[in-house]
C-alpha cells in the first residue's frame, strides 16, 4: 500500500500530442503517462488535501482518464495555469463526458 501525504505534486512529462499513445478502437484510454487506469488512480488518489498535476493540459486531456480530471478541475474554478481560455475551448469541442 502507497502512503498518502497532505500535499502531493503530479508531475508529467507529456508536453507533446505524440507523447501520448492513441487509444485504441476498444474505447480504451491512451494513459501513456501511467499505462493503467489503475496507476493513474493510485497517482491521483494519495493527496489528502491538495493534488497539484503540472503538464501540459491540452495534451493530458486526450487520454479519457486525465480528461475527465481536467475537465472536473476547469468546471470547479481549480484548473490555474496558462491557457485557461483555450482549454476551456478544447474541452467543449471534446464533447461530454460518457454516463
């Protein structure tokens, strides 16, 4: 078991559309960045208070799972970082979210 901290600072390499594999016809996420739906959810889930992810969002927001998270971030007012306006735009474009 992973140990949870206050704070925990995510950061990603993805700064590059090509960083991120494609996701495939069966619906599933690309998650170049943890490779499982799994991984992404333990990096995500040990800030007890405060989860700070720094990489390129545009980028993160093609991979279904770091999308939903983006999206959930800009529609609580949590996303701060450049861009703010044209992420906004790139993620109406993306459609809604699956229920």
């Amino acid at each position: 078991q992973g140990q949870e901290s206050s704070v925990v600072v995510l950061s990603t390499v993805l700064s590059r559309p090509e960083s991120l594999r494609e996701a495939s016809a069966g619906g599933e996420c690309a998650s170049g960045a943890f490779g499982s739906a799994r991984r992404f959810n333990v990096a995500i889930t040990r800030a007890k208070a405060l989860l700070v992810a720094v990489g390129h969002p545009v980028v993160l927001a093609r991979d279904c799972w770091w999308k939903e998270l983006v999206r959930h971030c800009a529609s609580r007012g949590s996303y701060v970082g450049a861009g703010a306006d044209a992420l906004r735009a790139h993620l109406r474009s993306l459609g809604s979210p699956p229920r």
